[in-house]
C-alpha cells in the first residue's frame, strides 16, 4: 500500500473513525485503525465491537488529492497514529508499508517508521443482510437524539434503560428514553413505501452509540439512511457507514406512565426558568437532598431551595401565564435543567397533576410529538 | 455592612483574590473570602496563608457603580459565593449581613441567605515593615516569571529548587531557577535610588507564586511594586496587593553551571526547531526513555527518536547557520520543549560544549541577558 493525500482531508475521515475506537478494549488490534486503499480511494475503519464506523476518501474528490500508488492494506495503532499525523510539518503526506507490515509516514523532511499488523486479522464488520431503508434529514434526527438522550439510564442494573428505544410505524418514528424517575420522547414523521406502512419495527439502540453517531453527523449532510437488521442498525451517510449493535429485550410500555388531564398549567420561556433553576440549584447541591422546591399559587410563583448547613435560595419567578389549582412541589433540579435545554429559546408549558405524580413539559404551541416527564421527590 | 455594586466589576476582583483560596486548606476560615466594605469602597482579600492577595474596589471609579449603605464586614466561603455571584440575573446586585452573620445577596428577584463568619476571626495579612521599594514594567515582570519558571523543580525533596532566585543588585534583577537538570536565567534592568545600588538583596520566592501572580496581573496594568521584607515579598499594583512568603535558606551557586566556552554552535528559528522536536517526541514519549537525538555534521543536521516497541522517527532539521565540530547528543525533548517556548518567534543558537555536558539556547541578538540550560542524557 502506498499513497499520498491531503492531510486534512485524511485527519477529518480519521476522527470520524477515532470515534469508535476504545483504548480500554480486551481485542488488541481494536485499538488500531484499519486503512484499505482500493482503486476507488481510502477506506478507514475503527471499532469498539459495539459501534464500527467505516468512512470512505474517494480519489474521485479532487479535493482530497489523493494519489493511490499501490493498493494495499494495514492496521495502525490509532492514538499513536493520529498524533503523527497531527504533527506532521506539511499539508501533504504519504503513507507506504514496507515489510513486515512496518510502515513509514513522511511529511517533507519527516520521516516516521511504525509497526503496524497484518489488516487480514481486523474483525469483520458486521453483515447487514437486508435493503430496507428509511430516510432521514440530519438535522432533525440529531435532534431527536438531543432531546431523548438525556433520559436514558447511566446504570447498568436495567441495561435496557441504557438504550432509545425507537418504533416505526404508521409514517412515523416514535424515540423515547426513559431512566425510571424521568422520560423523554419525541415524535418525528417518516417517509415510508408502502411496503414498509405495513410493518412495525421497534428497536433499542445503545444511548452511547446515538451520541456518537450525532458527534460525528456533519449538519452539511443533508440526509441520513437508516437500516435495520436483526441485531444491528447502520446509519449511512454520503461517506460514512456507522454500525450499531442493538439492546434486546423488552422495552417497558412507557405510554401509561404519561398523564393526559392535568390540575394546573403554568407557561414559561424556557430559558428564563432554566436560569432560575440554575440559580436554586446551586444550594441544593450542597445539601443532602438535591431537591428544589416550586410553589404555585395565583399571586405568587416561587422556586426555593435550601441546605441548612449553607442557606437558602429563593425566587419569584416570571411565567406567561397560569392556570388551574394551586399546587406545591420538589423535584431533582438536574433534571429540570437537563429537559429545559432540549427546549431551547422557546415558551413551554409545565402540566401538573399531584405532588406526586410526574408533571410534564412540553412546547407551548405543539404538545403532542415532544414530552419531557419528570417524577416529583416526595419531602413530606 | 449593606452595598450594592455592579456584578462584573465584582466577579473581576474576586476572580483575582480566588486565587490565593485553596479548598484544601486546613484552616477553615480560609477556605472563604473576606469583605469589608468602608467610606472608600470594598476590599476582599483570600489567603492559603503561603499567598495573601487583597483587591480594592474603589467607591471613587464610577464604573464600578458601588454605593456603600453600611459599612461592616464577613467572611463568606469562597467557591459557594463565586458560584452565586456568577449565576445572578442582573447586572447589579446588592449584599447585606443579617444577624448572626447571615448574608442576604438579590438581584432582581433573586435572593440568597447563607452563613457567613465574623470577619474578626479571618487571620492577619502579613505585616510588611519597610517602604523600600522597587518598580518594574508589569509585561517585562511577567516575561521574566514565564521564561524561568520551567525550570523550577516540582518535587519537594529539595524545596529550596521550587523557587525562582531573584537577586537584585547594580540595577539589576537577575532570576534564576533550576531542576538540576535544567536552568533558565533572565536579566533585566532595575531602576534604583543610590540608596539601594549599594545594597543586595537575594530573595528565593515559590515558583507556585509567582505562577500565581502572573496570572493575575493585568496586562494592562503599566508597573508592578516590588517591596522586600524579612520572610514576605509583597507585590503592589494600582487595587491589588499580592504577599507571598518567601523560601528559606541557601540557593546553589548557579553561575558556574553555565559553561563559557563551546566547540559547536548551531542557530535555528525557535518555533520551526520546536515543531521538529514535537515530532521526535512522539516516539520517545511512547519508550521507556524519554530520549531524542540531535547529530550535526558538516552535511546534515538531523533529530531522530526511537521506541524499539512502536517504531522511529528521523528528520532533517531546516537551521540557519551551523559553525564547529560535529556532535552527537541525546536530551529530554520536554526539556527543550519548555525552553524553545520561551523564546517565541525569534531566532536562537544553541551551543554544545561537549555530549555529556550541559549545553545552552540564547537569542541569537544577544546572549547575555537570557539563558536556557539542559542537561543531556547519557546514552552510552
């Protein structure tokens, strides 16, 4: 293998890639990325075994000037190898192996000789044995990521609270995250052939993967393909191919756990409220309970929070408007910031039922397709 | 004590006293920042009893829009308060000591009560019982502190090589600081009363400290104060006083570690012989010796690194002017890392005496005034 190429072109590709790669793998030569340079151009691959991201270099590209001398292939340790090519001292380099799989990196009068391993013992990426697929814009779908994400278990005991779980059906995709004390969902349409309205698929895909594969998703890519397989997803791209294994398992019915009558309603600006939960926060965090406190009453709208070793915070806030019974009520205050961020620069409406059953948020002006739930801490 | 004030110029002053609050304190009440709040305006002041810093917030600069209601004083713990300071809604905001020390912050609708302490308890700042002083241009100060700090020793085994030496004589200050493997020295011009010429002061002042003080000062500060006392050096600026203690006992004599003579010099562009020495470093970071080479011969001027494990690394050095014997040495590439950064965008010559003794980088314009020394690592 021997060809030269536009450093930033190949450093762009290559982080894409690094993505998937873990330096705490127990399969050695998961820790390299694998480089195949075919007639057509480059092709990088790095996997975790849990996620594989494959992205290609056409020579077709002028704007990579990428100049294939040999085919060939390779593996090379991925962090070493990035920082030499990060390093490098010109815009232009060549990569070219020579025997024994050692190969030689120059850059103008730079010449670095490293050990590489035989590309023919790099894993298989995993075989994806159907045509079926759904398009996406990238945008969108990033955002749904975004804003279900947040929701998703970081604890191993329920691993399949770790995943999004995503159901298509019906032109529609329907993702929802949920980690027990808090849920997250959002509904977005789907084009759909006619064959495929028919059907229903429901997956659950690992939280990690989805961040990843956001990470790495170029808001110039218009759209994204998505593919499921028995136990895989991939996301395609222009010049990406992103693999993700799949969660099994049941995921819970999480459509009960949402209220659809609600005692009081109050509409903020969402990032208004997001800067007084900060600010309340600050004091809960340093106390035992994590817990802020919001009082609903018709002259006065307060958030309070308190540690008794430190003191104790409190806040008339600004609402929009208010509607329903007087309600009084504590929650986790990370969670609240964590659901007010998805909603961005926009007003909101905060549903309650009972000091004791989740409330939900949702966008003033749609609140069917995007829900954020949080449950209640019981302080009495 | 009752005051309001703009935020920012607040947040600005007690960024700069945070500096000198360490969370690791034995001394509880250090842990926070004081305030006292009198006819002329605000004075916070933190300490980790090693560096003292006090800052002013004058009533006189109507920037700082501070309108002083009651006078008084408390002590409040230092990162809760910043966090609280930083997160408020408004551009004003408006402290007051309640009974027993407790402390009232709003802004706008926003109001924090938290304990404070009786400012009585907040130790002494250290007492300094001369007026001889001296001025020095604050971006010549801070060049002096950043080109010989590198070289200050981090273990505690000798504690006297963790400070910087300055000694002041003739109208000069000549710092020196040094690992024992390397040595960086900078003169600078002093201007002094006749009084003073006739005198010497030798001072050895915590690199931690003057690290710390560089920090804080302004560029646009125009001097710096400079007043010498028993154990305490205090820096002064226009609404800051910096204290530090001062290192006891005897720095080595450093001046006959610079060797006078050499059989080769080379001169390079600092920055284009930092980024060859980057590459080399690569390698050698990954081995068990931390080791690069440098060979100059009549026909090539060459850096190579090595790791039997991970490959090698050989580049031909682009320099300006090379005179003497060919020499071959080997040194720690962080070392020369470190030094080649003080230099900046300006050309340099190294001098080698021999393989296993210390060599040295100065300007090129002159090879006086600034010094950098490493020693090489034997190899053989």
């Amino acid at each position: 293998m021997k060809f030269t190429i536009k450093r930033s072109a190949f450093l762009k590709s290559m982080a894409d890639v690094q993505r998937a790669i873990s330096s705490r793998t127990t399969i050695p030569i998961l820790t390299g990325i694998k480089i195949v340079a075919n007639e057509e151009g480059i092709t990088l691959t790095g996997s975790d075994s849990d996620i594989s991201i494959e992205t290609f270099i056409p020579i077709s590209d002028e704007s990579n000037t990428l100049i294939i001398e040999k085919t060939g292939s390779i593996v090379l340790q991925a962090r070493f190898f990035s920082e030499i090519v990060k390093k490098l001292p010109e815009e232009t380099m060549e990569i070219e192996v020579l025997d024994h799989f050692q190969t030689l990196i120059t850059s103008a009068s730079a010449s670095f000789t490293i050990n590489g391993l035989d590309a023919n013992n790099y894993p298989h990426l995993p075989v994806i044995d159907t045509n079926e697929s759904f398009h996406l814009p990238v945008g969108l779908f990033k955002q749904v990521i975004g804003q279900t994400v947040i929701a998703v278990s970081t604890h191993e005991s329920r691993p399949i609270l770790t995943g999004i779980n995503m159901v298509i059906e019906n032109g529609q995709i329907l993702a929802v995250a949920t980690d027990s004390h808090r849920l997250s969902q959002r509904i977005i349409p789907l084009e759909m052939t006619e064959e495929q309205a028919g059907k229903k698929y429901n997956v659950i895909i690992p939280g990690k993967s989805l961040i990843e594969l956001s990470r790495t998703l170029d808001d110039n890519s218009e759209t994204i393909e998505l593919t499921i397989a028995e136990n895989q997803v991939l996301f395609k791209t222009e010049n990406m191919f992103f693999y993700s294994r799949l969660l099994e398992g049941y995921y819970p019915d999480t459509k009960r756990l949402i209220p659809e009558t609600s005692v009081a309603e109050i509409e903020f600006n969402a990032n208004t409220l997001l800067g007084a939960i900060e600010r309340a926060s600050l004091l809960s965090h340093e106390g035992k309970n994590n817990v802020v406190k919001i009082t609903i009453n018709p002259d006065l709208v307060e958030i309070s929070g308190n540690s008794p070793d430190i003191g104790n915070v409190q806040e008339e806030l600004d609402y929009i408007s208010v509607s329903g019974d007087p309600i009084e009520l504590s929650f986790n205050p990370d969670y609240m910031k964590d659901a007010l961020r998805t909603f961005g620069q926009t007003t909101i409406k905060i549903k309650f039922t009972s000091p004791v059953r989740p409330f939900i948020l949702v966008p003033s002006e749609n609140d069917q397709t995007f829900i954020q739930l949080i449950t209640p801490v019981r302080t009495f």
